[in-house]
C-alpha cells in the first residue's frame, strides 16, 4: 500500500469514528454524551488491532472536518518518515509481560517501569509507538479488558435516521442466445417508514449500490445512517469516499449474523411472495422479454401494492408514515449535482509524455503540465464521455481522443433480449398492476388545484 493510499485509508476509518457527530445538528447536551460512547467504543483496525480512541482526539478530528470536509480527515506526512521507530524486542517482550500482569496498568506507566528498570532511557519509548507494539501483540488496553456483549438495534425515531440496504439475486432473464442471465434486486428501507426505493440490475457491483443511493438521496433527502452487510460493493472504496463527502455515516453488520437488517430481509421476502414469483412465471411466458419491462413492472408494483398499502408492522402506509418529519430533523435536500459528483469512481493514472492516458480503452488528452504525472481520475461509469482528472488538489477536464466505449465494462451487457417460445398464455398480472399504478396517478392529479381560481370537483365557481 502506498504512502497516499494509506492515508485515504486513514481518513475512511477516521470518518466512521467520527460520523454521529457530523451527519446530523446535535442537540445541547447531546454532544458530550456521543462523545463519552465513542470513546467507550472499541474500535477494530484493518491489522486486526483492537484499539480506544481518547474523546479529544474524536473531537478534533470533527473539528478538521467540519472546518475542511473529507480532506480534514487526511493525516499530515510525518517529518521523520523513513527513519527508525522500532522497539526492541526486549522492551517490547516486558511491556507486554507488564499488561499481562495487570490489564489496567497504562501505558505511561508501563514506560515507567521500562526506564526504572534500565530497559529504555528516559524519553526513549514513545506512548503512541508502544500502544501500537501492545496492539500487534494482541495485548492492548481494550482487547484485555472488553467485554462480551451484544446489542440489537431498534426502530429508528424519525424518517432518513437509518437506511437498510441489501441485495438478492432475484430473477432470470434470457439474453439473445437464449441463455439466462441473473437480475439482481437492490433495494434501500427506511428504517423508520419501512419506505422502500428498489431497482433491478444486471449485476451486483458498485455501479448498481451507487445508482440505487443516488436515486434515494435524491428522492428522500439526505440520510444520517446507512446499515449494509460486508459484501464487495460495501465495503468499495467508492462508498466510503462518498458518504464521507456526504457527511453520511456507514455501519456494517457483524460477519453472518445480518441482525440489524432484519427489516429489509422481510421486504426481500415480501418482493418473492407478491412480485418475483409473478413476475418470472411472465418472463418464462415470453410476456416480459426485457430489463426496461420488468422495471417498469416493478415501478408500479413498488409503487401501488407496497409503498400505498398499509404496512402490517406500522398500521400506515410507507408513502404516509415518510411524511412524518421530526420538528428536530428536517429533510436534508442535496444539490444533485453534487450528489452525482461524491458517486465518482476515482483510478490512478499516470499520464504519458504526449499529455494522454487510457481509461476503459479510451484515449483521453489533458493540458500538457500533467505530462509524466500520476493522476487521480474521476468519472461516471455510465458516462465515460466526461472524465475529471485531479492533481494536487485541482481539477481538470480530459478530453476525449479515442472513445471505444462511453460506459464501463462493468455495468455488464447491453445486448437485446430475446423471448423464449410460450407453451401457453399466462394471466398478464404486470399489465394490471401498471394499468391500476397509471389510474391512481391520474385519481391524485385529479385532487391538486393549480390555481386559485380553479374550483374543486363538486364546488360551485
């Protein structure tokens, strides 16, 4: 891992400790109490270290991120990088010896005895390099003394407080070969209205995870939390960086035990009973042939026959229960713009002398200050005609020389469906759902007045 990808490591796992003091405007009081939690908390690097983190060190890294955003979060390159911290096997050795020997015994007074002892002079030992020395080895303050509890978590107090968000492998499609090809469901819950914005896909990969969120952004307003599982596309880089210029923070649920999302688990099974099973027996019939028809299915299914109806768990409907903003936590609306901008996939590329590089199989030319220079490139995978390239923290435009592709690989096949022959007609379900969705359209537009001196039906002008 290089020097800078390290440090985009750090800012991410910066940014989770962080993330519920800056997603939301805490109440008075409310500050301090997130604060001691936080502290509490045992945090768990990517070494496998078990570490607690001092509630003044929390505290300015909110402070460098309310003041500067995600880049705050950045560590400073050291001054003495590249020279000997190490210790000593011996010292190292004792001190883990020492917190053995008592679990609360602190660092400062590990080194203590270090140097009483004539194993370190004074000043030698460093707090932060032994605590990592005692981290490696297993023995850190928190991995010692953390108990083993569990915690299950609740229904959130008020819409966009927490969004669940999974996928399913779903439904089979043929392709123009005549062979099947897996539709994946992705789909974002409200916690608290059990709101459901959901989207087939031909794959289950970062583009679908940033679309879907985009779109729900863009419809609900900004989240506080969202609560997803450990698969690729989760825990991508690209999700991290994004929430993190979001100001959105992102949990995971332990490793096989999917607790927490239990309520979108049951919306998955809602969609098998009531659509999947209707929707595949259509496709087997030749009546659905494409990804656009089953979308527009589903839209109107999602729509009309779960968003409308009244939820057996809330005794209102998701559309309803959405509309029961918290006089403390308004909506956040985003600027799409800027919500598109956070969902770049960013790659690093270095430009050639001629001022190009490639991308997906694409030449693209960029001013020629940035020739022999490694670059971080910033697009949209389903727009590869517009391409960013960013260089010590200013931004330029790339230009298209050769485009072989204006989308990427990675958004899977585009070819056209082909209908497999019916061995007899099925009751066509997906035409009366959409049939149904469009009149009840048409019966809301037919309430709204548009001018004051429009009459409602059944009033005298």
């Amino acid at each position: 891992m290089d020097s800078e990808q390290a440090r985009q490591e750090t800012a991410k796992f910066r940014f989770g400790v962080i993330a519920p003091l800056v997603v939301r405007e805490l109440e008075p009081g409310e500050r301090s109490h997130i604060l001691r939690d936080l502290a509490h908390r045992f945090w768990k690097l990517d070494d496998g270290r078990v570490i607690r983190i001092h509630r003044r060190t929390i505290a300015r890294w909110a402070a460098r991120y309310k003041a500067h955003g995600y880049a705050g979060l950045l560590p400073e390159v050291r001054v003495d990088s590249g020279k000997r911290r190490a210790l000593s096997e011996a010292v190292v050795a004792r001190a883990v010896a020492l917190r053995q020997e008592d679990t609360e015994r602190s660092v400062r007074s590990i080194i203590r005895i270090l140097e009483l002892e004539g194993l370190a002079a004074p000043g030698e030992v460093r707090r932060t390099t032994l605590n990592h020395a005692l981290c490696r080895a297993g023995v850190s303050r928190a991995e010692v003394t953390r108990a083993k509890n569990t915690f299950r978590l609740r229904e959130s107090p008020y819409p966009n407080a927490m969004w669940q968000l999974d996928t399913q492998q779903a439904l089979y499609l043929p392709n123009s070969r005549g062979r099947r090809r897996t539709l994946y469901l992705v789909a974002c819950l409200d916690d608290f209205s059990r709101h459901v914005i959901a989207r087939f896909y031909p794959a289950d990969n970062r583009p679908a995870l940033a679309d879907i969120l985009k779109r729900a952004i863009i419809a609900r307003g900004k989240p506080e939390v969202i609560y997803v599982d450990n698969g690729g596309p989760y825990r991508s880089e690209m999700l991290a960086v994004a929430c993190g210029e979001l100001a959105i923070e992102v949990r995971h649920s332990r490793p096989y035990r999917p607790a927490g999302r239990g309520k979108v688990e049951r919306w998955f099974r809602t969609a098998d009973l009531h659509f999947n099973r209707e929707a595949q027996a259509l496709i087997d019939h030749g009546q659905l042939t494409t990804l656009d028809q089953v979308q527009a299915f589903f839209a109107a299914w999602l729509s009309g026959e779960y968003n409308a109806r009244v939820h057996s768990s809330t005794h209102e409907t998701p559309d309803d229960r959405l509309r029961h903003i918290h006089p403390d936590h308004p909506v956040l609306w985003l600027d799409p713009v800027r919500v598109a901008h956070a969902f770049l996939w960013t790659e690093t590329r270095t430009v050639t002398a001629v001022g190009t590089f490639s991308l997906e199989g694409n030449q693209f030319e960029v001013p020629p200050e940035l020739a022999r220079r490694k670059v971080a490139v910033r697009f949209d995978p389903y727009d590869l005609t517009h391409v960013e390239v960013v260089y010590n923290g200013q931004s330029y435009k790339a230009g298209p020389l050769e485009l072989v592709r204006d989308r990427s690989r990675h958004l899977g096949p585009t070819e056209p469906n082909r209908a497999p022959d019916a061995p007899a007609e099925r009751t066509p379900f997906h035409q009366l759902i959409q049939d149904h969705d469009e009149r009840e359209r048409f019966r809301r537009a037919g309430r709204m007045r548009f001018a004051a001196d429009d009459p409602a039906p059944g009033e005298t002008p």
